[in-house]
C-alpha cells in the first residue's frame, strides 16, 4: 500500500494505490502552514479507506509549491551572486536574460570575481581569496543570506566554488549557500541561473519539508518518505531540502504520468489546472516529450533534463479583475476557502465565476448570483481561451488534438475547446497528480571518472550502466523494471590517461505493496 | 542598400545563423545576448551591401576562434574584440570603415555585430563561408588571394599576438596553438579587404539570409506551419534522414570538438543508421557504410518539431532530429575550393558529390 | 667595448658549452657560422652594460628549440634581422643594442650572429649566467621587467608577435607550442627594455667569463695543465666527483629531455656513486651508494658541470653514454637567483623536487658568475 501526495497552490490530494488500483483518495485545501492540509487529507484518507498507518509502505511527494514561488514571485528569499571567472564572462553579467520582476524579486546582487578554469584545468586567474571575502561581508552587510556560486567549468573542477564557499560560510552566518556544480551542467548561463534560484528558495525548502514531516510524523505514519524531482524519480526528503530547484518539473511531470496511466491514451496533450497555474505538456507514447535544450523556468533559463511543458496563470483560485477583465496570475491559492466569494470572502476568483456560470455547484452560489452575467460569459471566454492559446503553442499539428484534462481547476473548463478534436476527463482526474506521484519510479545515478586509456569507451559505460541499475535496485526497484534513461559523457582534457567524466541514471518501479 | 539591425534582428540572425552553423559555429545563445547587450548600449547597427563600397575603402571580419565546448562556459570579457580591432587597424595604417563576418553560421554571426555596435560602423551584408567551417585558412577570399595577414587576437585576459604568416594555412595552424594556450577561446581580427576585394571574393547577401531563414522558423512556429518546409524554402535544404540520437562521442584535441553522432531512424527511415563526423561543423553524413553528404555541403540537424538546430555540443541521447542538408557556395565547388574544404582535405576518402544530384 | 675575434669566438663556444650545464644545445654550429661571417668581413662590437645608455633600447636575441632538431634543420640566416624588424616596428623606433638571454650553449653565439648581420653592439651581459630549460627562469622577468612585446621567426618567414602575455609562464607555454609548430626551431627576439633596466636586472659580463672560461681550457690543455683546476680559477666552485658513466635513462617529454645519469666513483671517489638528473640542464647531484642517494651535493640554481675528465670537453644532455669518463663541477650561480622569490622559479621545487633544499655554493667577491 503506498500513499501518494500532491500539495499543490489549493489543494492537498492524496491517494492510496496497491499495485495499479487506486483503493482510495481525498482532497483538502492546502493550508498556509502546509502540514495541516496533508494531515487533514490523509486523516480523510484513512479514515475513507479504514487502513491503517502501519500498513502503509511507502509515501511518495509531488509538489509545485517551489514552480509557484518562482512563477508568482512570492516566498523568494533575497539572494545574492558570486560568479568566479574573471577576467572572463564579464560581456555577459549574472541575471542578464531574466524578467525583470525576477530580478527585482530576488535584488539582482551579484559580484564578479576572479578565477574560474579553463577547459583543461588550468587558473583562469588565481582564486582571491580576500575579493570573495569582501563580497561576502558586502552580502552579509545588506541582510542577504542566501548565495548562488558559480564558476566557470566547475563541473569539471569544483574546487574554487568549495574553497568559495567556506569563506562565504565564514563571514555570513547560518548562510544558505547553492553550488552551481552540484546542480547544473556544462552551461554557465543556465547552471548560474539554477543556482540563483536554488539559493532564493532555500528558506523555503526548509519550511515546507519540515511541514511534509511534521504531517507524517503527527499520524503515525512511519514509511520512508520520498519527494518527486524534475524527472519523474523520487529522491529524499534532506536532499530536497538542499536542492528545491530539482523539483521544479515533478508536478508536470507526475500529472502527465498520472494521466496516461488514467486514461490509457499514450498520445495527447495534457492540461493540468490547479490552484494557481496551469501547466500544459504533450504525451508522446506514454511519456512525457523533453524539452530538448533549454528550459524556461518563470521566464529564467536553466538547462534540466525536464517535460517540455508551458505554464501560465491560471488556476481555480486566480483573481478576476474587472475594468478591463484580467485573470490573474495572482491566485489566492490555499486561501480559496476563506477568500473566495462562495466561502464567504471576499475576493472574486475563477472558481466564483464557475459556479456563477453553474458549471459547478460548491460552496454557497448565492454569494455570486450578483455578478453581472456579461462578466461571468467573458470570464468563462477569456479562461478558455487562454487554455486554447497553450494547447495550441504546445501542439505540433495544426489540426485538432485530444486533450486530457486533469487536475482540481478542471471545473472552470466547459465541454469543448476549439482545436481540440476530443477532451478527456478519466475517473480521478482531480488527483492525477497525486496519483503520477505514487506510481513514480525510483532513479540511481552513477556520476564517475573514467580513465579511457585504462579500459576502453565501451567498457567504461557498461560499468556505468551496471552501476547505476545496482544503485536502482539497493533502492528498492522490481528489478525486471530498470531500464537506463541518461547517458552523459564529458571529457576531461586536463587529466591524463584521457579521462572522461561519465553520469548515467536508470529508473526503475519502486517494490512496494 | 542599407538598413539597420536592431535587438530583433538579431534574435533572426542567430536563429538562422544557427541553421546555417552546420552543428558548429559556437553557442547562437551566447552571441546573440552579446549583440543585443551592445546594440542596448550603443543603437542600432547599419546593414550595407558591398556595392555601398568604395572600391578602396577598407574592411576587416571581426570572429571568435576556439572549441564550442568551451565558448558556453567562458563567456567573454567583453572588449576582446575592440582589442584586435584596435591590433589590426595599427597594423594595417589606415583606416578601416566596414565590418564584416568571415563565417555567417553561428556565433560569427552576431560577433561582428557586436563590434559594429561598439565602434559605431557599419555591418557588410556578405561573409567568407556561407556557412561554418572549422579552420580559419577555409574563407571564400583565401581562394582568391587575399590574406588574412595582419592577424590579431585577444583573450580576456590580456593576451595579444600579431600574425604575419607565409600562407593563410599556417595561419591556422599558429592561431590554433594560440588559441589553444588562451583556453580554447580568442578573439581574432583578420582578412582585410578593400571594397574591390569584397566583390570579388565574398559570398554575397548571407547575413540577410541568415535573418530570413531566422524569420520563416519563427513564423512557421507562431503560424503553426512546419517549421521543417520554411527552411527549405529559404535555403532549398533536402530532408535526408530522421531518426533518433542513440550514440554521441566527443573529445577535445587540439582545440577542436571531434566526434561523431549515431541517429537510428524514425518513420521512413527505420531499419536504418545514420551515421554524422563532425570536427564542431558536421562534415560527413553516411548511412549503412555509404556517404551520402560531405563537406562543403551544409549538413545540420534540426529537432523534429520546432525545427530548432541542433550544435554538436548540445546533441545528447534521445534527441529527436531531422537532418538537412543544402547546398553550398559555387565558390567552393570549384577545383581550388574543394582542396581547401572538400572530404579529403579532412581525411575523408571520398569524393565530394553535390547533394543536388542525389536528392533533386 | 672589444670587438670579437676568430679566437674570441673559439674560446666563447667552449665557455658557453661549460657554462651549460648539459643543456643549452651545442654552440658548434653556432660558432662556424660566426667564424664565416668576421671571415666576410662583418664586425661585432661588445660593450659593457655600464658603456649601455640609460634610455637605450635593447631587447634579448636566443634560438628556442629541440638541439637534436638545430644540428639537422640548419637556419636560413635571416631570423634574427626579421625578428629584430619585426620588433622595431611594432615599437615605431630601431633598437640600439643586443642583449644575450642564455650565456650557456649555443645562445651565447646567436646575438654576436645579430649583432654582426645587423651592425647593433652586443651587451656583455645575459638573463641567466647559465643555460635553463623555460622562459620564466629568467633574471628579467623574475625582477619584474615585462616580457613582451616578444617575436618568434621560423626559417619559412612566418613571424608571431606577442603583443602582450599575463606573464612569463603564459609565454613559455605560448612560445613553446608555437616554436613545436615552427618545426621545434625558432628564433626569439624579447622583450623591449630600456638600458637601465637591462643594467639592473643582467648578470654581467658573462660573454667575458664565457671567453675567459674557454681561454682558460686552451691554455691548460697546451700545457698539460689540469683544465678542471683552470676552470675553476675562473668560476669558482668546486670539483664534486670524477667516475665513469654506468647508466643514463632518458625519457622526452614536450621538447624536453629527462632524466638520469649515475656515475661510478673513480680514484678517490672508488666506492662510490653519483646520482645526477637533469631536463636538458642538470639539476640535482646526490651523492650515495650505487642504487642509493644518500646526500645532496649540489642543485639549481647553482651550475652542475659535467667535462670529459681527459680534454675537460663539456658534454651535453643528448651526448652522455655509458662509458664516459667524467669530471663533475658545481660553480655558483648568479646572486639574483639566490633570492626567495627566485628560488620559486629556478629553485629544485620548480622542477618538482620539492624535499631538496638548496645551500648556495660559497662564492668568492668578485669571482666567476656575478
């Protein structure tokens, strides 16, 4: 018997699944807190399925709460740069292709300093140590405590980014500090830019992971725990604590997922609504189709092995404004049931309007029956509209594709789309998320040096390769599942022996039930 | 003729000098900021045909030269190129009023519209390539005598040299160790010409060709059109493979990104190996043993959908392409050319069939 | 100021060939050609670094290269006077003399070669009072003086000029490739200094002491008289062992050729064993059994000297073999390698020993190598 979550900007979904049957599932709004809503809803789970704690094996956890941080600007902590390369990399400073607003929102500081190596491990320059330390003091003068560093070919050589990092330890305390090289690739744009926003979300990670354990630990429930990262594999609840940027595509990725395994169709492009955003991505038999180079992430460019999937701001809890109409992206998110105007506040959301429009009958729809019928028709216009744009950005053809719709938002979406040939709502369609998450496999990585002259290409990467399933099956895999999804070579010219940096990753389907 | 480029121009360019880049040329993403980062701090730059010449006005192509494995990570200083500039304009004595690109694909693209920004000069609309090609000796003036004595380059840090070469190939083979010893990436000034030298010897109209090609993709995208069909429409390109990336081996030498790509087909093409040499440009496309494109025909991978090219340094397992290839400058079909870029000279023993006879 | 002779040059090649170290290339070539030339009638004046003017332009002349490769690619002639042009026009005015960068081997005869074909005096001063394998370990630019604008000219005609270079580490490994592209032979000409700084940063007269070195050895061998005791009247130093060659391991990396020698004790060293290794120069000597090095005798900076024990003949890297009978001498070097900042880039631990410690050979005031 496994659990999975998903906390998502309104609510709080968690299923129970044995093998493939789901045996029961329940929905609560997300709470400001985050662990009351995943206590609530599992109480609401087992006390629905009568299991007990004890029997449950495992509990796999998808969340957008850090996509959304991100995408609305919201609950990023201020951060600040420190990008080891000069004299190189100054045509082109950290923060140079982001929105604005992101910048804005996260102070734009940054500092360029010297060192940095070249592609066969020599100095750039040599590392000043006392630059990095008047940076530092400067960071830890202006309140900042959250820093990215980056270097350039630190994935080959991390040593300056570490030797970076302890003075930076040294001079700011409690600082939160994100490594460019534990995060990204070859890529020094992007692996910065990964950083940056790895650095801006650490508070944040803190908080909501502790929420995650605190839920758990109050109902007894005492199975290991997972989170879901960008991939589709899970990976710990201490590593997501470091990493938050690695879970920005889990939620596209465990609703596409989830709704395949739904409705059974292995090609259609999905639209999961939720709380806040929306998120639209195409299935490609069975499986999510990658972004092939890059990824924008909030308009930021990162280059993770991702879902190609287009986000934009709408959600069953995003603001209507009116004079002229505006949807949002701001949402009132977990507030729903105390900000909407159906649960008696006061903000006019997208659900409002969906029960004004008898889409959908909840909370009490006398609290919308003043709202103008012209708004409510332009409203229900505007939202579908701005589901037919993406699809239609997403889709390949130009003809009419079928589209699966999940996700708890999927009341504001009527019963046809232009340039949508059939539209999909399979049974369960409110979790699929959850549901993506409790079927999501585990991953192993083997990230190694290779001496090419000591054992030959092929060699090396068939040891990488049985590496990586070993790793996937300590994890707990079916071993007949493993397969190898990554294969990554880079070449180490500085090393002699013509060493090569080898990673590879495999997934398999965790043992559980 | 004249026109500007202005930042959205540029966004064009990269994007068909990218396609025109044949896997190579260098990070379209990172010349293209540079460009648009300059064009914001200094307007817009001046495109002007060569005919906008006088026949003794002087012009020197602007580039960057080294591994594109390393040009996405070290990001240049940023007055690299004023520096070389500033070298060769002393070198030659007189001075020089247009800037050019010595290799339209790729990065060399948007480069030489950084320095155009910066000086305040205006931009030929012709480069020496039609294309990208690894070596600096393979430049449509080379076959007509022009050297690219005085040669100067800079690093970002502080590095300068000033070549003066018996021939443009060992110009090559100097400026490459140089390159090299300033990690992979230089700055480099070259190939001075007057007004007359550029009709002669240049190939003609490439930058606004890499600005349409730029503009049919993206409109084919927004229009929902094939993306695929704009390209060839702008360039005459034939599909001659699709299929998947199940192979991809790299290895830095000397400089240079050396390796090959392994596709298995897709569709009309399954059952079929696609196999693609490349030394950063891709050279030689052969399927099941037999080469069926080589240099100087322009080979290049596209992704399957978008119809976004593909560098070598980004291909990666599972990549989803479609390979095009087109036919290159006449200039470099003739007896002299293909001794400077045909397969042999890349060690390839083959001969050089143009990819029209094949696939018309 | 003198003006160089037949004999001059004869008594500078053995010099120079001492003051080598094993290393430097064999200055025969060199030596024949300049003989030709003063036969042609050309002219070389020397003249002290005190004779140099203060604001005077100068800039150092040496072959860079594999010596194995200089004895079969013979130069054209003309590098030097294209290296000198390309030079002078970068700097937009003519240079007024010629600085010597190596008095050890066969770049002690390249600037009289210059100075010769180009009618510039040569300054009787050098960058090492020795021969060393890499550009940084240079008297110059360890004080500090810039080491561009430099040219290197191969024998084709193709000139690279390095108009700037972050250091002399960055242009040794700059130069060195590109002198392996030459074809492992080119002539350098660097850098543009000013008579004042040449003054104070040259080891001084040593193409005298190389002179006086070499006079010193023709005179003991027509004699009969002991060469290695001429010798060291001269430099000073020490004799630290005469033997036999017994083994010599060589393995060549990069242009430059290591390795080992060991020497089996003769006379009143019978019974024991001198270990030497070297990179084209020698560099560390120890004293010890026949597989054992029990105790350093001698290191970098200072010179290790190794002469033919009959003819006092310097014997180079490439010409050692089992067999020789050799005499081995250690003869201080210059002062400004002795510094702490010096010792960095010409000590044992710049070419990786790094638990040898160096103890300068005691000098005499005035003696040998200044």
């Amino acid at each position: 018997m496994r659990i999975g979550i998903d906390v998502g900007g309104t609510n709080t979904d968690a299923v129970l699944m044995t093998g493939r049957t789901v045996v029961g599932w329940a929905k609560s709004p997300t709470t400001r807190d985050v662990s009351s809503g995943i206590t609530n809803v599992l109480q609401a789970l087992l006390a629905q399925t009568q299991v007990a704690p004890q029997d449950i094996s495992a509990v796999m956890l998808g969340t957008t709460h850090f996509t959304n941080a991100v995408v609305e600007r919201k609950s990023l902590s201020k951060t600040a740069v420190i990008r080891i390369g000069l004299p190189a990399t100054s045509a082109l400073p950290p923060y140079i292709d982001w929105p604005e607003d992101l910048t804005a929102a996260l102070g734009g500081v940054y500092y360029l300093v010297h060192g940095g190596y070249e592609f066969d491990g020599r100095p750039i320059a040599a590392l000043d140590e006392d630059e990095i330390r008047e940076a530092a003091q400067k960071i830890h003068a202006s309140g900042i405590d959250c820093v990215a560093i980056s270097s350039v070919f630190s994935p080959v050589n991390p040593d300056q980014e570490k030797r970076a990092a302890e003075i930076v330890a040294a001079e700011i305390p409690n600082v939160k500090i994100s490594l460019s090289h534990e995060i990204g690739r070859i890529g020094l744009l992007e692996r910065e830019n990964a950083a940056a926003m790895n650095a801006c979300l650490s508070h944040l990670a803190v908080r909501i992971v502790q929420s995650f354990r605190d839920a758990l630990a109050g109902l007894g429930i005492q199975a290991p725990f997972y989170i879901s990262q960008n991939d589709g594999t899970l990976m710990s609840a201490e590593f997501v604590e470091k990493y938050p940027v690695l879970t920005f595509a889990s939620g596209p990725t465990n609703s596409m997922r989830g709704a395949a395994f739904l409705s059974g169709l292995k090609d259609a492009v999905v639209v999961d609504i939720g709380g806040t955003t929306s998120d639209v991505g195409v299935l490609s038999q069975g499986f999510p189709r990658e972004a092939s180079i890059s990824v924008r992430i909030g308009g930021v460019r990162t280059n993770f092995r991702m879902p190609d999937v287009l986000s934009f701001g709408l959600g069953g809890g995003s603001h209507v404004k009116t004079e002229p109409l505006e949807i949002g992206p701001q949402s009132v998110g977990y507030e729903i049931t105390s900000r909407a105007l159906i649960f008696g506040g006061n903000d006019l959301t997208t659900t409002d309007i969906a029960v004004a429009a008898g889409m959908v009958d909840i909370g009490d729809k006398s609290r919308v029956a003043h709202l103008e019928s012209d708004l409510v028709v332009s409203a229900i216009r505007r939202m579908a509209e701005m589901i037919e744009i993406s699809v239609d950005r997403m889709k390949t053809t130009a003809g009419a594709v079928p589209v699966i719709l999940v996700g708890g938002g999927i009341i504001l979406v009527g019963d046809s789309l232009a340039g949508v040939s059939e539209l999909h709502r399979p049974e369960h369609a409110s979790v699929a998320n959850a549901i993506g998450a409790a079927i999501a496999q585990v991953g192993g990585e083997v990230d190694r040096i290779f001496s090419l002259d000591a054992i030959p290409r092929n060699e090396a990467l068939e040891q990488a390769k049985a590496e990586a399933r070993a790793r996937v099956l300590e994890s707990g895999a079916l071993p007949d599942t493993i397969e190898i999804v990554d294969v990554e070579e880079v070449p180490l010219a500085y090393l002699p022996g013509s060493a090569t940096r080898i990673r590879v990753k495999a997934v398999g389907t965790l043992a559980v039930d | 003729m004249r026109r500007m480029i202005g930042i959205k121009e540029v966004e064009d360019i990269a994007l068909g000098a990218a396609v025109l880049g044949t896997g190579g040329g260098g990070d379209p993403y990172v010349g293209k900021l540079m460009a648009q980062q300059a064009i914001r701090e200094h307007g817009p730059v001046e495109l002007v045909t060569a005919d906008e010449m006088a026949p003794e006005d002087m012009s020197v192509a602007i580039a960057m030269m080294g591994a594109p494995t390393v040009m996405v990570e070290k990001i240049p200083g940023g007055n690299e190129c004023v520096q070389a500039f500033k070298a060769v304009q002393s070198y030659v004595g007189k001075e020089i009023r247009y800037i050019y690109s010595i290799e339209a694909g790729g990065i060399n693209s948007t480069i030489p519209i950084r320095l155009a920004a910066q000086l305040g000069l205006p931009l030929l609309d012709l480069d020496g390539m039609g294309r990208a090609f690894p070596e600096i000796q393979m430049v449509t003036h080379n076959l007509f005598g022009i050297t690219a004595t005085p040669f100067t380059m800079a690093d970002e840090k502080g590095n300068s040299a000033v070549l003066a070469t018996i021939d443009n190939r060992w110009m090559e083979t100097f400026a490459r160790g140089i390159a090299v010893n300033m990690g992979a990436t230089a700055h480099i000034a070259c190939y001075a010409a007057t007004g007359a030298q550029q009709q002669e010897s240049a190939i003609h109209g490439t930058m606004s060709l890499a600005e349409n090609i730029g503009k049919a993709i993206r409109e084919a995208r927004t229009a929902h059109t094939n993306p695929i069909a704009a390209i060839q429409q702008t360039t005459g390109a034939f599909v001659v493979f699709h299929g998947k990336l199940i192979d991809v081996q790299r290895r830095t030498v000397a400089g240079f990104a050396h390796g090959s790509a392994v596709l298995e087909g897709i569709g009309a093409h399954s059952g079929t190996t696609m196999n693609i040499q490349f030394q950063n440009e891709n050279l030689i496309a052969e399927t099941d043993g037999e080469v069926i494109v080589s240099v100087p025909d322009l080979i290049t991978m596209v992704e399957e959908d978008t119809g976004e090219p593909i560098t070598t340094e980004q291909l990666r397992y599972g990549f989803r392409v479609l390979v095009l290839a087109m036919p290159c400058h006449p200039h470099w079909r003739t007896e002299q050319g293909l001794k400077v870029v045909g397969p042999r000279y890349f060690g390839y023993d083959t001969d050089y069939v143009p990819v029209e006879t094949r696939f018309a | 100021m003198w003006s160089l002779s037949h004999d001059d040059v004869e008594a500078i090649a053995i010099g120079a060939g001492i003051l080598g170290t094993g290393g430097g290339g064999s200055p025969y070539l060199g030596k024949i050609r300049m003989q030709h030339l003063l036969r042609q009638g050309y002219t070389v004046d020397i003249i002290s670094l005190d004779e140099l003017a203060d604001n005077a332009l100068t800039c150092e002349i040496g072959w860079m290269g594999a010596p194995t490769v200089g004895v079969e690619k013979i130069h054209a002639g003309d590098e030097a006077q294209w290296a000198l042009a390309a030079l002078e026009k970068y700097v937009g005015q003519p240079l007024d003399a010629i600085l010597c960068s190596e008095i050890g081997g066969s770049n002690s005869i390249a600037p009289l070669e210059a100075g010769a074909l180009t009618g510039k005096p040569v300054v009787d001063g050098d960058a090492m009072g020795r021969a060393f394998p890499k550009m940084q370990m240079s008297t110059h630019f360890i004080a500090g003086v810039a080491c561009t604008p430099a040219v290197l000219v191969d024998e084709k005609g193709n000139a690279i000029l390095l108009s700037h270079m972050t250091d002399s580490f960055a242009l040794e490994r700059f130069t060195r490739d590109l002198c392996v592209q030459m074809g492992c032979t080119a002539m350098l000409a660097l850098p543009v200094m000013r008579g004042i700084q040449a003054k104070a940063t040259s080891v001084p007269g040593t193409i005298t002491l190389a002179r006086h070195v070499g006079e010193a050895v023709l005179a003991a061998r027509a004699s009969k008289d002991s060469v290695v005791a001429a010798v060291l009247a001269i430099t000073g130093g020490i004799e630290l062992f005469t033997g036999k060659l017994v083994d010599v391991q060589r393995l060549t990396a990069r242009g430059f050729a290591r390795g080992e020698l060991v020497c089996e004790g003769l006379g009143a060293d019978r019974g024991e064993w001198l270990h030497i290794a070297f990179q084209n120069e020698n560099l560390i000597a120890w004293r010890g059994g026949q597989a054992s090095r029990d105790q350093v005798v001698a290191c970098v900076p200072d010179l290790i000297c190794l002469l033919e024990t009959d003819t006092g003949e310097p014997i180079t890297t490439e010409q050692l073999r089992y067999g020789l009978r050799v005499t081995v001498l250690a003869i201080p070097c210059t002062d400004q390698f002795r510094t702490e900042a010096a010792l960095k880039i010409v000590g044992p631990s710049a070419f990786g020993y790094h638990d040898v410690i160096y103890h300068p050979l005691p000098k005499q005031a005035g003696m040998g190598i200044q």
